[in-house]
C-alpha cells in the first residue's frame, strides 16, 4: 500500500511527518537545563516559550498564552530550585496531555516517571 500523501513531504516520499519532539517539549527541557546550570539562558524565557508554544500547538496564538501566564501558580517561581523543576515539569506534562510522538509510551507519562511531578490530588 502506498504511503499516505498527507504524511510525506519533499522529493522522498518515504519520509512520514511526525513529531519526535514538540517545540514546547523543546522549551522547557531547556529550562529545565538552565535551572540546573548546563546552559546559558534564562529558564524563564524558555518556560514562557513552552508555555506560549504549548498554546500554538493547539492552536491558539491570541493573548490566551501570555494571559495564562499571568496566573498564580503559573508565573515563573525562581524562589529555590526544586520550585522552578516543579513547575516546568508540571507545564511540560500539561503541554504533552493528549500527546504521542514516535515514541512507545505517552510522552506526559515519561515526564511524570522520571521527576514524579505533577502532585495528584484526589482519586487517579
């Protein structure tokens, strides 16, 4: 059966379209990594670029981004380092809800295993 055109681009019609990493994702691995000192950067601009990118990928590119921001809770907390790892590891899993790539497992349920963040409250 031949490939379907919807996932193939360029003059390689083997290629298939797929994300092995989202541009969110992206984001806040580096703020993640710039927490922890192994790149230059700050994490608060790679945490709002997850944040604002996470909505792009679902497609929302009004205010709502910047808005969500605003929120307590949400607002970048530089306060100690495992506040900072928190929170990115909490709005990384947000942005991934829903999310397969080419990997074999759901990429939230990776970042939850590793980190064990986000915090359930309630019943699972």
């Amino acid at each position: 059966m031949p490939p379907n055109p919807t996932f193939v681009s360029g003059a390689n019609k083997g290629l298939i379209k797929a994300r092995l990493i989202t541009y969110a994702e992206q984001e806040f691995i580096l703020a993640e990594a710039a927490v922890k000192g192994f790149i230059g950067g700050t994490a608060q601009t790679y945490y709002n670029n997850g944040v604002t990118g996470a909505f792009a990928e679902i497609g929302i590119t009004d205010a709502t981004g910047p808005n969500y921001l605003g929120h307590n809770g949400v607002t970048f907390d530089n306060s100690t380092t495992a506040a900072s790892l928190q929170q990115i590891i909490t709005q990384k899993w947000l942005s991934l809800r829903g999310s397969y790539t080419l990997r074999m497992r759901s990429p939230s349920m990776l970042s939850i295993t590793r980190p064990r963040w986000p915090i359930w409250v309630g019943p699972r």
